[in-house]
C-alpha cells in the first residue's frame, strides 16, 4: 500500500476499471430471464409477430419446420473482446417446448454495440433431434441464413430441403455492422 493511501481507500484506477466493467455487465443485459417464461413467451410471441408481418413469406418457412426457436432479443457489445447474449424458446407446432439461452465470445478488432432478433429453422427431423438431444449446440459455419433486407421478401424458396437448419437474423439496430450465429452456443435454460 502507498504512504499516502488511506486503509480501505479504493484507488482511482480500480474505480475505473470497477465502474467501466459495471458499464459493460450493463450494457450486455436483455432484462429476459429474471421474470420467468410468461416474459420470454410473451417476447417470442412479439418476435414471431414483428417477424411475419415485417416479411410475410416467412410464415411459409415456419410452416415447414420441424420447430423453431425463437430469440426475441440479442444483445452483442465488444472492445477488442465482445460477447452475445440472449434467452428465448423452442416452439413445436406453435407449442413452446424448452427454453434456451444463447451465448457467443468473440476476440479481434471490434467495437460496439447491438441488439437483433433470430429464429432458428430446423426444417428436418434429424436436424431438431440433434437440436434437442445434446448438452448444448453451437452453430456452425454450415448454417444456412436467409437475412432479410429492407422490402425484401423471404420464402420457402430461400432455401432448399437440403438446409436441416435456417437462420433468419432480423431487427438489428446499433453500431456493430452484421451478425453472424457461428460459434453461437445453445444451452437448455429453466427460466
């Protein structure tokens, strides 16, 4: 301890980095979790809504799948180290089944923040069960996404019946250009 620092004095370096790791902690926080699953279905009923009147094609590409999860809310921050996180639900036949949280890490020259919306398609059996089965699931780089654009449309057609798992990222807003799922991990949550 210095000469000239008082016992249980907090120095201003310390309060630094204390009050910039609060600001982040902060700033990464959805606020779904801490209500229960009435608050995550709730959301996912918005997100779904948003979803097909925003791009009404897409309620064909539900209807297709197997089920869906459905992430109302992501929120991605980064300096030089970023971090995703979010909460939502897994729906079969429009039914929520499990609820799930998804996190990501990322290292390298990033700064920013954003929030966004996914839904994950898994438009075979084999896909979902896989889904369902493991201790937790992380997106890959063979994940299909069909990112909707401002007046575009999406579709069944986006994709084919060889995609087990379609991606749709929607609703971005904030300084961080993209998203991306890869290396998203999937694990099982009780809200």
């Amino acid at each position: 301890m210095q000469d000239n620092q008082r016992p249980g004095a907090v120095s201003r370096r310390n309060f630094l980095l204390a009050a910039g790791s609060t600001a982040a902690l902060a700033g990464c926080g959805n606020g779904i979790g801490s209500v229960g699953a009435a608050t995550i279905d709730m959301r996912v009923d918005q997100t779904r809504d948003f979803l097909f009147s925003k791009y009404p094609g897409s309620r064909e590409l539900a209807a297709k799948a197997q089920g869906i999860l459905w992430m109302p809310l992501i929120t991605e921050a980064g300096f030089g180290v970023g971090g995703a996180y979010g909460r939502g639900a897994l729906r079969i036949d429009r039914v929520t089944v499990d609820y799930y949280s998804a996190t990501q890490a990322s290292f390298g020259f990033q700064i920013g923040a954003q929030q966004y919306a996914h839904a994950l398609f898994f438009m075979t059996p084999d896909a979902l069960r896989a889904f369902r089965a493991g201790m937790g699931w992380s997106a890959g780089a063979d994940l299909k996404y069909a990112v909707p654009k401002d007046g575009g449309s999406i579709s069944a057609d986006t994709v084919t019946a060889l995609d087990p798992v379609v991606a749709l990222i929607f609703g971005q807003q904030g300084l961080i250009l993209g998203a991306s799922l890869e290396g998203t991990k999937y694990s099982r949550i009780i809200p």
